[in-house]
C-alpha cells in the first residue's frame, strides 16, 4: 500500500509571530520555520505503518517555495522514502493545495493519504476535507487512532461529545490530531541518509493546477494588549467588579 503525507513549512510553533508594520502579512524576516505539528504527526502514523508492514511506501507531498526542500528533507530523515515539492511563489490557499495534492495523488495512485487537522499559521482546516471531496473519497478527520482492518480502516475520532469510531474502504484520507501518536526524533544518520533520497521537483503548471488566490487580505493586526488582571478580597467584590465595572452580568 502505497502512503502520501501532505507536509507544510510554516513559522516554528515556538516563535512569537510579528506582524509587519503595514499590515500586509506575517513578518517571515529571519523567522525559523518547521514542520507543521500536525502534519509531523501525519508522518509518523504513516512510517509506522509502513514499519507495521501495511504500507510498502512512503511519500511526503509540500507545495510551496523552494526552500521547503528543507522541509521534505525532515520528513524523509524521519523514515519517509521520498518526496515531492511542487514549486511557486504564489501565496496558495487550501483549496489550491487541495487541486494540487490531488493532481499528485492521481499520478501517484496511493491507497491513503495523510494530512495534519490543521496547519498552526492559518488554522485553516480545509485542505484534507477539499482533497477528500475533489478525489470522492472517505475521510475521517481529527483522527486520534488509526488501525486497518482487512480492506478497511477503524479510525477513532475526537468530536465535542466525546470519541467517535469510523470504518470505511480504501482508498481513503484521514487528518491527524493532537493525540494520535508522538512522533520520533530526527537522529544525524538519518539526517546524512535523507540527502540521498529522491525529491521530485514540478510545478502547478505541469500538473495543469490553476493556484491563482481567490482571497485577498485585506490587512492584518495583532490583537490588542490585554490589561492585567485584579485580585478581590472575595466573591462579593467579584460580583460587583462584574457588575460595575465589567458590566458582564
């Protein structure tokens, strides 16, 4: 069975984000950037199958610049066998990753394919959910375990009530959460291996992709300072702060 994980580069999750001063976008100047959380997730339920003798290969999938090489290079130190990037400049949105993962998928014919839930810089959501619409496939999102059954997957997902089990046929896609596994650490052996690994490189036009922005944005601010906090001698004065000056109740 053949796997794709779709991976992104984005802002590490340990860096405070700066917006720039006209507010056009993100400050990306000198930023370190990683591994989308949720997608290193991806990857390793995905080596972990192929390890579990289910799948017999692994693909990381990155649309983007070129320096999300480096990014795919993680992936493939990881244990992921090789990669794809598929190179622009222009600023995608879901659902043209959507387009362009699924362009890849048709040419690669895999059986399931992993996305993280989301990605940490825009909380987006969408792109796994647009894949599965554009390929006509069963998708399980949010998934926190993952087994196959036969021909089929068991996927556990979490949902505001509580846990929810899904069963559904091959090929599928299935998004990764926060608790479906913890994911190993990149070891310097590994590091020199990935280097030699194959990494494809094409374009939106050669996979007849238009990733043109349907969206524009129109200013982006940070949130404004919270003020500090008081401390109340007791529940009464809690309430009348609440009610005076809070006006809340």
């Amino acid at each position: 069975m053949k796997v794709i994980v779709a991976i992104k580069r984005v802002v590490d999750f340990n860096v405070k984000v700066r917006v720039n001063p006209n507010g056009s976008g993100v400050n990306l100047a000198n930023v370190k950037m990683s591994m989308n959380p949720f997608d290193e997730i991806a990857v390793e339920e995905a080596l972990r199958f192929k390890e579990a003798g289910i799948a017999t290969e692994v693909i990381a999938v990155t649309c983007g610049l070129a320096v999300c090489q480096e990014t795919l290079r993680t992936a493939m130190a990881l244990g992921a066998d090789r990669a794809i990037l598929v190179e622009t400049a222009v600023e995608l949105q879901p659902l043209a990753v959507a387009k362009l993962i699924k362009a890849v998928a048709d040419k690669e014919q895999p059986q399931l394919v992993f996305f993280g839930k989301q990605a940490i810089d825009d909380d987006a959501n969408q792109t796994g959910q647009m894949f599965a619409a554009l390929m006509g496939w069963p998708q399980a999102t949010f998934a926190s375990k993952v087994v196959k059954v036969g021909e089929k997957l068991q996927v556990m997902r979490e949902i505001d009530g509580g846990l929810e089990m899904l069963e559904m046929k091959l090929p599928a896609v299935v998004t990764a959460d926060l608790r479906l596994n913890e994911p190993r650490y990149v070891t310097l052996p590994n590091i020199m291996k990935a280097k030699k690994k194959p990494l494809e490189m094409m374009t939106p036009a050669v996979l007849g992709v238009d990733v043109a922005p349907r969206l524009a944005t129109l200013n982006v601010i940070e949130p404004p300072t919270r003020s500090a906090g008081v401390m109340v001698a007791n529940v009464k004065a809690l309430i009348e702060k609440l009610k005076n000056e809070a006006k809340v109740i």
